[in-house]
C-alpha cells in the first residue's frame, strides 16, 4: 500500500472509530440518566430494523438509535478498509486483486442481504 | 442476567473488563474478543450467541483500532490477505449459519476447547524464520504473493508455500470465526505461519486486517438472527479500542514474555469455567 494511501486510510478509520465510541457513549449516557431500562431499550430496537429508522431516531437523539449508529459506523470500517485497498489496486492497475477485493466486497454484502429474507 | 437486574454494575463490568481483555490481547498478540465472550457469559450471565455476537463487534473494533493507532505498515501482505479472505469469509458465513441451530452449552464446550486451543499455539508462538530460502511455488507466483518487508539490516524477500492448502485451511478458520464469534486470528496466523511459511510478524500483521474482513462477514449474518443486542456490545466497545490502543503502546515498555505465561495460565482457566458452564448445560445435575 502506497505511503499517501495509508495515511488516508489511518486518518479515516481514527474519525470513524471515535464517532463510533462517541456516539456509544452518548447513548449509553442517555440511557442511564434518562432511566431507560434494559426492557424498555430492547423493545425501541425492536423498531429499528432499516437504516431509515435509525436515522430518525438519531435526528431525535434516541438512546437506542445512538447505540445502533454507533455500532452501524463501526461496522462500516473494516469495508472502508477494503475499498481503500481496492482502489490501490486499481491505481497500480493490479486488475487481478481488483476483482479478488470485489469478490470479498460481495461475499460480506451478501451476508447482509441474508437479513432481508 | 446481570443486564437486567443492576444495569449500573453492568456497565461497569463490562467496560473495565473489555478495556482489560483489549489491552491484554494487544500485549500478547491476541484480538482480545476471545476474552469478551466469557466475560459476558461467565461474569455478567449473558446469553452465549448475544455474547459471540458482542464478540465479532469487538474484534471488528481492534481490527480497525489497530490500523488506526499504526504508524507504518510495511508488513502486511494484503495480496496474501485477499486471497485468503475469499476463503475466509464464504466460511464465516457459513459457520454463522450454524452457530444460530446449535445449542449454546455446545457452544460453550467448543469455546472451552478454543480457548485451550488457543493458550498451546500462542505459548508456541516463534520469532521469525528465514524463509527466502525457500523455493517459489508456481501458484504463489501465478498470484503475485511473493513479497518483502524490511528489517534493519534492509529488505528480506519471502516466497510464499502451499497457497492452496491455505486457502482450505482459511475455509476452516473462518467457519471457526462465524461458529464462534471470535476473529480466530490464532488460526490465520498459524495456516500463515506454519503452512505458507510466511515471516511471522507478516503473518500476524496480515492476520490483524483479515480479521476485521471476516468477522463483518459473520456480523451480517449475526445481525439478521438477532445475535447482535447494542445494549450488551456499547459498553464492551468504549472500553475495548482505548484498551486495545493502550496494549499496542505499553508492548514497548512491558516486559511480555512473564506477562504471556500469566495470560495463557488465566486463558486455561476461563476455557475450564466455560467448559464446565457448557457440561452442566448438556448433563443438568
């Protein structure tokens, strides 16, 4: 991996992972000072089931909503990762890995699309 | 569970205690989510898949903590790492499938067995060997795995052995990951290390960015079983990166040979309480 890339992808991750822990930490703040009980929190994420209505409930600053952001942009970094990588395969013209990252990329989407059926 | 009845103490526990298993795993050179599971499931009474599920997000987070907090990579082989990731993911997937039909006290046995797995192969960890004496396979050729990192006294060219056979120990490995829910980094670097003959430090550099790639595979299937509890994961996750950071930087200071024996005899012991959880859930008194 190329020096500039690198840097890039380091800087990226270090804001990703503070948001990430940030916006956990502001829910589970709010959850204890709002007095939400474990029951409570269980069932607000019983609602959230699409990206929409954590947007939503995040716009309202919902503690639930906070903690399934939170996760959501933590889970987004390790794709990051792999879309760094295969964009510097694609700079060096390394066609081979290219399709290999994009393999990868549509294994792990595809394990996210099992949760629509 | 411990969640429900004093939500305080909880929290505390679970943050104290992943900071703890973050900065430990770092030192010893371990993801540190092998800890969280029986943590949560031992000390706090969580549910075993709610647990593994809280488990792949931690290792996600050291995963990405880890290349966050590095200065320069010049080790890692992501030509090795993608490759082996087809593998590794189409197996996570496939052993996340699985975890939700098996009972937990099996979970629980098998994690037991991990875990002691776990403590020989990291207690039989070795420094680097030579390997550019090594012939060049024809298929590692074909894919351009072949590589170089450098050293003080300049670069050491490596040829990669047995690509294929990895590859089917990585299905392996990453059936473990989804299993489970660990990031079975102790897997990778062994199928790296021992199998491929790749330079060590290269294999657990290499292994640290697939672990993230596989276990996002198994969070997606997680997630859709509803393993996945935000509740059980937040705090295990503000207290894991900053432990995680923590052990990268302290590596340097400590002296982590001693550290590694008392790490691996506490491992041996967690893997005989969970044992011991899991027997009784298969025989009840």
């Amino acid at each position: 991996m190329t020096p500039g890339v690198q840097r890039f992808q380091k800087r990226t991750l270090q804001i990703m992972l503070a948001v990430a822990v940030g916006l956990l930490l502001w829910g589970k703040l709010r959850m204890f000072f709002d007095g939400v009980s474990y029951e409570d929190a269980r069932a607000a994420f019983a609602t959230m089931r699409s990206p929409s209505a954590i947007l939503a409930g995040l716009i309202r600053a919902e503690p639930v909503a906070l903690l399934c952001a939170g996760i959501a942009v933590l889970v987004i970094t390790p794709f990051v990762r792999l879309v760094v990588l295969t964009v510097d395969f694609f700079v060096q013209r390394d066609w081979m890995y290219v399709a290999m990252s994009a393999v990868v990329g549509v294994i792990v989407l595809f394990s996210f699309l099992l949760r629509l059926h | 569970m411990l969640i429900e009845t004093n939500p305080v103490a909880f929290m505390l526990i679970a943050l104290v205690g992943s900071a703890a298993a973050g900065c430990l795993g770092a030192l010893v050179g371990l993801g540190g989510g092998i800890l969280v599971t029986p943590m949560l499931v031992l000390l706090c009474g969580i549910d075993m898949h709610i647990a593994m599920g809280s488990s792949l997000l931690a290792v996600i987070a050291t995963s990405s903590g880890a290349a966050a907090g590095r200065s320069r990579d010049s080790l890692s082989n992501y030509r090795v790492g993608m490759f082996l990731e087809i593998a590794a993911t189409v197996g996570a997937i496939c052993g996340a499938l699985m975890a939700a039909l098996v009972d937990p006290a099996w979970l629980q046995l098998f994690f037991g067995c991990l875990l002691i797995l776990t403590a020989i192969l990291t207690w039989r960890q070795r420094e680097d060997a030579v390997t550019r004496t090594l012939p060049v396979n024809r298929l590692a050729k074909k894919l351009h795995l072949d590589s170089s990192y450098e050293t003080r006294s300049g670069p050491v060219r490596y040829h990669i052995q047995r690509p294929a056979g990895g590859f089917g120990v990585m299905l392996g490995a990453g059936m473990v990951s989804g299993l489970l829910g660990i990031g079975s980094g102790v897997l990778k670097v062994l199928a790296m290390d021992s199998l491929m003959r790749m330079p060590f430090r290269v294999s657990t550099t290499t292994s640290n960015f697939m672990i993230g790639l596989t276990a996002l595979a198994s969070v997606g299937v997680y997630t859709a079983q509803g393993f996945v509890d935000p509740m059980v994961a937040a705090p295990v996750l503000v207290g894991i990166v900053p432990g995680a950071m923590l052990g990268a930087r302290l590596v340097t200071v400590l002296h982590v040979r001693a550290l590694r024996t008392i790490f691996l005899v506490a491992l041996i012991a967690i893997a005989v309480q969970m044992l011991i959880k899991g027997g009784k859930g298969i025989v009840p008194s």
